[in-house]
C-alpha cells in the first residue's frame, strides 16, 4: 500500500501550492511598492543590486534568496512574517 504523503500527485500539488504562495508574497511586495512609487533607481541603491537582478527577481526569472526579499522588503518600507504549518507525515 502506497502512503500518501509520497504520491507523485500529492508531492506536485504541494510544490504548485509552493511556488503560488512565493509569487503571492512578490506580489503583495511589488503593489506596496507601486503604492509608495519607489523607482527602479531607488529600489537598485537600497537593495544594492543590478537593475537586472531586480527585474529578474520581480517577473520570476531568478529564485531570489530569503536575504533578496528581506532586503526588497526593507528598502520599501515593508515587514514580512512566516508562517509554518506541518503536513501530512511523508
């Protein structure tokens, strides 16, 4: 009998679930940061990275570190709080 928790189809669920809700946080800090009209000069010199990385970390291009969105999240005047919940047992 198979368990669950490694069903192919669950595992990939989980991921979609995953990868949605790291978008969702981009989002949320992209419209605070449209909200407050920061530029992309701006944004570049108090996150101190190149205008690509920070369009590569906006449209999705990149996989930005935790570091990457504190600091995004810092340089638009924003708080980012986790949340972590247990699934099934695998």
């Amino acid at each position: 009998m198979r368990r669950r928790g490694n069903d192919y189809g669950t595992l990939r669920l989980r991921a979609r679930s995953l990868v949605a809700a790291d978008r969702r946080l981009m989002d949320d800090l992209m419209a605070i940061r449209r909200g407050k009209g920061i530029d992309d000069a701006t944004m570049c010199r108090r996150m101190g990275v190149t205008a690509e990385r920070l369009a590569g970390i906006e449209n999705g291009d990149l996989d930005p570190t935790l570091g990457q969105i504190r600091r995004y999240a810092h340089a638009i005047g924003a708080a980012i709080e986790h949340h972590v919940t247990a699934v099934e047992a695998e």
